[in-house]
C-alpha cells in the first residue's frame, strides 16, 4: 500500500525552467560540469563571432583573459541584433541571450544568415549568458550602441540604447563562469592558444587576437592561407613527398528520405617520416574524434595505397596487406569541411556522423589519390616503400613484444626459473629488497651476510650487454638482461619509431628498493654503468620513482686492535686515523666476494649502519647524455671526453 502524502499524479511532473535548465544541469548542455564544460562555454561565444567573420563579416577576434577568470570576446561583425523583432513581438537580445533554442541559424540549410554555421541552434549563447555569474554585452550597429547585463542567468535593466560614436560594428561580450555551475572554472591561457590556433588554420586569413591579463602578454594567430600554411608549418620542408592540396563541393543525403544539403571541404596531406599527424575539423569545429572524415580517409587510403603496391608487385609473396597504422605512422593530413547540416555525436561536437559526407569523401579521396599516384610515378613508389617499411617494422616489433611477454612474465614464484637467483621470505613488497651483485663468489658472501627475511640476492654473471648500443632484438636474447627483468617483475618500457611496446607495470614490481651492488673498482663501475644503462633504457620509471639505490662498498678496512673501522673515501680514512691512538693496520677493500658475511651485513646490508646513494630522476637528462657519451657511438666525443676529463678518474700511480 502507497502511503497518501506520496501520490503520484499529474502535479508530480517538474521541468526545470530559465536559467535553471543550464544551471542545474550544466553537462547536459556543454558535455561536463568541469573544466571542459567550462572551455565549451567559452568556445560557444567565439564560435560565434567566427561564424560572423566567415560570412564576411569583421577579420579579427580579440579575446582577453582577466586575472579573476573572466573572459572578454570583442568581434567587428554586424554586431548580435538584439533590439525589438516585430515578427516574435519581443525583443532580440531576450531571444539570443534567454531562449535555449532561438538564433540565426536554424535555416542554414536554405542558404538564410549562416550557410555553414559553427554555433548550433542558439544554444551557446544564451547557455552561457545562464552558466555565467555576470555577462555584460556590447553591440555596435545601426548607428547605435547597445548594453544589457546578467547577473546568475538574469537580466537587470533591461536594453540601453544610445547613439553609437563609432562607424565600428561588432559585439562585445565579457562574462565570468559561474563557479556555482561548474567545479572548475580556471582556464589556462593554454586552451585558449591551443583553441585559437585551430581557429586560424581552419577559417584562412582570421586574425584571433589574445591577450593575457596575468602575464600582460598578447598573442597572434593568423593563417593566411589556412591550411596550406599549416601543412608547410608541420612539414617543415623534411618530408619525402611534396605538400598535396585537393578541394571539393558537392551535395546529397544521408538517407533517401532525408533532405539534401550542401558539403564543400578541403584537404592537404603529404608524408613524412618525422611527423605524423591528423586533424579534423567541420564548421570550424575539431573533430577531436573525427567520425565520419576519419572513416573516409582510413577507407581511402588503404584502398588506394594497397591497389598500387598490388598492381606494382610490391608485396612479397604471402604477404599480409598493409593496414591504416603503417600509413598513419608517415601521413600529415587535414581535413577542413563544411555542410548545411551536421550530425554531431554530441552536443560538444567532437565527432560527426553524417553518412553522406562519409560516403562523398571516401570515393573523392579514392578518386583523387589514384591520380596523384599516376601523375607523380617517383612520389607513388616513395610513399609505397615507406609504408611497406612501417609495416614490416611493425610486425618486427609485435612479434618482438609477444616474444618479450612470453619471456618476462610468469607467476611470482620466480625460484626455478631464474639461475642462481635467491629469493627472501616475505611476501610484503613494501619490505622486500633485491640486491644486484657482482658475480657468484659476491653471491655466496651476500647470501650468508643478509637479512633472509626480506633481502633477495641476484648475480649478474658474466659481461652485460650495454643497452644503449644494442636493438632490442639483441636485448632480449640476452639471459643476464631477461632474468633481471624476471625478478623486477613489471615489464617493460620500449618505444620504436612505429610502435609502442609497453608492457610495463608498476604495480607488478616485487620490490621496494632496487640495490647495486658492485665492488668499488674499475670492473665494479663499469658493471654498476651498464646496469643503470639497461634500467634507464628498458625501465626509466623505476628511476622516476625513486625506487634505484647504489650500495656504497668501503674503500678501506681500518684495524686498530680488535676493533674494525671502515672507510669509504680518502677522507674518511683520514678522519678515522687521526682519531686511532696506538697500531693499526689498512688494507684495500678486497671486493664483495671475499668480505666475510658479517662484514657484508654490517657495511652493505644493514639497514641501520649501510650507505644506499638514491638514483634521482632530476638529473636523468644530464645522466642520459653522460651515457650516450660513454657508451654509445660517438668515438670522436668519447675520446675527447677522454683526453678532457680522465686524468680526474684514471690513478696513474696504479700504473707503475
């Protein structure tokens, strides 16, 4: 039985009214209540004034961004009408600025107003004026100059007019997101260069204007010739074909019973094996998604590029055909088009999916690539070798990244499967320590000398591969390598120019700290180099997150009696004799190896009395270029490097 006082009947059903529809609601109009439902309600004021411009209408866009978050958008349009409209028998400026679906733009399909229009439907503007916590509009037009004020989605006031001093015409809107609407409402200046330089490159000879009232900092982003520009810019001149321009208009339906509309789009694209990049934009707006345009050109280009490798015998025999990613890996292409109607995936408009433009640019790119590939013979071949290439470094390198996964990853019972390695007892990571020694007569004294409890031994046998003059190939078939790799446990970090293998886990690490441990000579260096060369190669996150030690081993082994007194440099030595009354004796650290197991407990083991020298991130670039020095392939640098600096390293009174 339903209890009386909650009855549900007609007086049950609300909508949200006014402001409210936006205020309350904020991710239904602009995708999200954060920071990029916030950018989209920005973006809509400047769509605005673009489409203005590229009706002919004004050449320039000021935007300012003001130190308390509020944003300025000033075009030189015909200026918002807003005064009284006989034909609504209301006035304009509450249509624009109060109506959730008012505007110039809802015929754009029969060519009134706004042909091809960024704005959708006269949501943005009054879906902004809503979320604002003020918005204060200036228009210039018809000699007059027009002001209204909002305040929380309301207006106060009312229209002033008054005559205008200025032959100018435009719009001028200053608001302040409402932070009561959405979580987040500090933009950087960053959207707005990265937004206004899309802008540019896609509405040709638009000149967006930004100013940054933090910085006092102004910035320009024009393109004279759109996205022509914008290819030679990406190109940069280094790519192995020339820049390659196509334009069409056409029209047609998504569905029989559909209406017909206009589509016009322009495209450049050529390859390079430097950059890669593809942009999408309809309407002015990018296709973060793309939609209907991606499907077209991965169809297209597969298509067109397959066919010519087939008809010129390209292939090996039994070859697998190419794929898109081998020709994406070498292709710079934008797209800019425009249509009378548009399907938008969403009202943030990051992926269309009209059919007919899928339809019109899939046989227009076939069509157009097939005589670009007869007209330019050299360019063709150019281009069918370089994404043969890709395709075979890509298949080198997946059966490369099976190979790896088979051999590094397994369950977490590593005994029997890595020589020689010593596991410890716990199995609490935040604990367990692995210590990477030098060789198997290290291995018996740190095996007698640890904590079992929660030190795990591992010896590095034999010569280390230096991983910074090796393929990857060569790396992995390398036991010392992969058994390291083994006993980490979280994989690894590889990037090769057409493909990403990474399979590494942080998560999957079986320890807290990671512990060289190398005799204090010249051998011990080197194998200590070459370790830290493979982990900053193969795992450079293990640097990044602090969790690489070196265990610092004692140069001398002071005497005095029965007492026993290590030092670690000259200077502690120094320090150490100076306070010694009576015999000692002072010998060479002899090595790991020979070190009785107490010795290795108290002077490398020991968390309360060792010396661990933390491997840190910040210096990685600097460490990077010291590595490639010493260990790469520039002979000439290492021997001046050499001739520069090795006195400060070589102890020439050992060489006697």
């Amino acid at each position: 039985m339903s209890n009386q006082n909650n009855s549900y009947n007609n007086e049950s059903i609300t909508s949200l009214k006014g402001a409210d529809r936006v205020r309350l609601r904020p991710g239904v109009i602009f995708g999200s209540d954060g920071i990029e439902g916030c950018q989209h309600s920005v973006f809509e004021i400047i769509s605005n004034s673009i489409d203005e411009a590229r009706e002919g209408y004004g050449n320039k866009i000021e935007i300012t961004l003001f130190k308390d978050g509020a944003i300025q958008v000033r075009d030189y349009g015909r200026g918002i009408p807003v005064d009284f409209n006989k034909n609504e028998n209301r006035f304009n400026w509450e249509l624009v600025f109060c109506e959730l679906y008012a505007g110039g733009k809802y015929k754009n399909n029969s060519g009134e107003n706004y042909e091809f229009s960024l704005g959708l439907n006269g949501l943005g503007t009054c879906a902004t004026q809503y979320s604002s916590e003020y918005m204060d509009v200036v228009v210039y037009r018809d000699g007059f100059k027009y002001s209204l004020h909002f305040e929380r989605g309301e207006n106060i006031g009312g229209l002033k007019k008054e005559p205008s001093n200025t032959k100018l015409t435009g719009s001028d809107i200053k608001w302040r997101p409402d932070i009561d609407v959405f979580t987040d409402i500090n933009i950087t200046p960053d959207y707005f260069y990265d937004t206004l330089k899309k802008q540019a490159i896609v509405n040709a000879g638009l000149e967006f204007i930004f100013t940054d009232e933090s910085t006092g900092e102004t910035k320009y982003f024009k393109y004279e010739n759109g996205i022509k520009d914008y290819a030679n810019e990406l190109d940069g001149g280094k790519g192995i074909t020339n820049i390659y321009y196509i334009k069409n208009e056409t029209s047609g339906r998504d569905r029989e019973d559909k209406p017909e509309y206009k589509l016009k789009f322009e495209s450049v694209f050529c390859f390079n094996n430097d950059v890669n990049i593809l942009q999408y934009f309809h309407n002015s707006s990018f296709l973060e998604y793309g939609g209907s345009p991606d499907k077209a050109v991965k169809n297209a280009f597969v298509y067109a590029i397959d066919k010519y490798i087939k008809q010129n015998n390209l292939y090996k025999k039994d070859e697998k055909k190419i794929t898109f990613p081998d020709i994406q890996d070498s292709l710079i292409l934008i797209i800019n088009s425009f249509s009378t109607i548009t399907s938008y995936e969403n009202q943030t408009k990051k992926s269309i999916t009209n059919k007919f433009i899928q339809d019109a640019m899939t046989d227009f790119f076939r069509h157009q690539l097939e005589i670009y590939f007869i007209e330019n013979k050299m360019e063709a071949d150019k281009i069918a070798s370089q994404i043969l290439a890709n395709k075979r470094s890509r298949e080198t390198a997946e059966k490369t990244r099976v190979s790896i996964r088979k051999k590094l990853t397994g369950s977490i019972d590593i005994n029997n499967r890595v020589e020689k390695f010593v596991n410890c007892r716990t199995k609490d990571v935040k604990r367990r320590e692995i210590y990477i020694v030098e060789g198997d007569s290290a291995l018996g004294s740190c095996k007698l000398g640890r904590d079992a409890e929660f030190q795990a031994i591992m010896p590095v046998r034999g010569k280390i591969l230096n991983c910074l003059k090796s393929d990857y190939d060569k790396i992995f078939k390398n036991d010392i390598i992969t058994d390291l790799l083994k006993v980490l446990g979280c994989g690894v970090e590889i990037k090769t120019k057409h493909s990403e293998m990474n399979s590494f886990d942080l998560n999957q690490l079986k320890w807290s700290k990671i512990i060289i441990c190398t005799d204090a000579d010249v051998d011990g260096y080197q194998i200590r180099t070459l370790i830290l060369t493979m982990l900053y190669r193969l795992a450079p996150t293990l640097i990044k997150e602090k969790k690489v030690f070196i265990a610092e081993s004692p140069l001398f082994e002071i005497t005095s009696g029965k007492k026993t007194y290590f030092a670690y440099s000259e200077k502690e030595k120094s320090a150490i004799l100076s306070k010694i009354k009576g015999k000692f004796t002072v010998q060479r650290s002899k090595g790991l190896g020979v070190n009785q197991p107490e010795m290795m407990w108290e002077t490398t083991m020991n968390p309360q009395t060792r010396r661990l020298i933390q491997v840190l991130p910040s210096d990685a670039e600097k460490t990077q270029q010291v590595f490639d020095l010493l260990l790469g392939e520039n002979l000439k640098g290492r021997k001046e490097h050499i001739e520069e600096e090795g006195y400060k390293y070589i102890d020439f009174s050992d060489m006697s």
